[in-house]
C-alpha cells in the first residue's frame, strides 16, 4: 500500500502538468517583466565622456561653410553626463580657498545647477550653483541666480570666479568659429543653436 502511494505521488495527472505549465509561464512572464521595466542604461565609459561627437559635428559644419562659403546652421546637443564630463575637466579645483571635488551638472528647465563638495580645511559642505544660460554678442554666457556652500551664500567675488569659470567650460563645448542665435535647457538636455561662419 505504501509502494502504491508514493507510486501516485510520482505520477501526474493532465490537470497537474497545466497546473505546471501555467506556473512556469506565469514565472517567465514576471521574469521577462521585471527585465524589461528597467531602462537600459548607457555605459559609465559613455556617461564620462567629453561630448567629442558634438564637436565633430560643429567642426564638419565649418568645414562646409569654409567650402561653401556660405553659413551653415548648426545644432548641438549635450547632456547632463557631457556637460558633467566637461566640468571635471574644465573647472578649476579651488576658488578662494575652498577645494572643489566631484562637480556634477543637471539640466533643468531654463536653468544649470552644478553640484560639488567644497572643503575649506576641517569644514565643507555641499556647493550649489545655479544659473540661466544664455548667449551674449554670438557666445554662450550663464547669469548666476545663486551659489552656496552648504546653505551660505557665497561671496560676490566667488560668485564672479565661479561665473566665469562656468562660461569658459561652456565656451570650450563650442568652436569659436560658431555664432550661437540660441541655447535652450530642457530637463536633461542643453540645445544650442548656431551658424558656422566661412
């Protein structure tokens, strides 16, 4: 009776191997969606670079306006991790004594906020810097609306370093030969329109 029972409990029953499959499809499609819900992502190599196709693209469209003799509209996009990039190496590493370390830049609607760590010897804190982007005589410019260090805002001559600073890092995405009519910010992108001059 015993050998019969665990003889039953090998088998399977028609219903029992729908039941089966049922689970296991019920399985695979959780599986296939929890996979597919995440957003793919680009890869830290990509997110840590300078925007380089962007520059090549504006040097092409010099080139044609230098061939053609004509003006050649350009437009150039660049995102949060190719503005990023360009901080990193572009910004200086101290302003007025404090140290800066790990900038990073989000673009917001109408405005750029650079983050970073500042640290004055034992004291530091979160810098904040926030401007609007604009173009002033054919170049790019950004107006600071606020800059602080964990909460305290920063001094007028600071203010200026770090304004400049920040149009000179915007200047070097753009070859000088290039006249901006316009830059834009939208959530995670920075569009700047422009003419390639002959």
């Amino acid at each position: 009776m015993a050998g019969a029972v665990a003889t039953h409990r090998r088998g399977s029953s028609p219903l029992g191997r729908v039941a089966l499959a049922g689970l296991i499809a019920i399985g695979a499609g959780w599986a296939y969606g929890q996979w597919t819900s995440f957003p793919l992502q680009p890869l830290a190599t990509d997110s840590a670079s300078p925007p380089t196709a962007q520059l090549a693209n504006a040097e092409r469209a010099l080139a044609q306006a230098q061939q053609s003799g004509k003006s050649v509209p350009v437009t150039l996009t660049f995102s949060d991790a190719e503005l990023t990039a360009t901080a990193r190496e572009d910004l200086p590493s101290s302003y007025s004594g404090f140290t800066i370390t790990n900038p990073a830049v989000r673009i917001e609607t109408g405005t750029l906020t650079l983050n970073a760590q500042a640290m004055m010897g034992p004291l530091g804190g979160p810098l904040l810097v926030m401007g609007r982007p604009m173009v002033s005589s054919g170049r790019a410019s950004v107006t600071l609306e606020s800059a602080t260090v964990a909460g305290v805002p920063l001094p007028d001559q600071t203010r200026a370093s770090i304004a400049a600073s920040i149009d000179q890092a915007i200047a070097s995405l753009v070859p000088a030969k290039l006249r901006l009519t316009s830059i834009v910010a939208r959530p995670g992108v920075l569009t700047i329109q422009a003419t390639a001059q002959p």
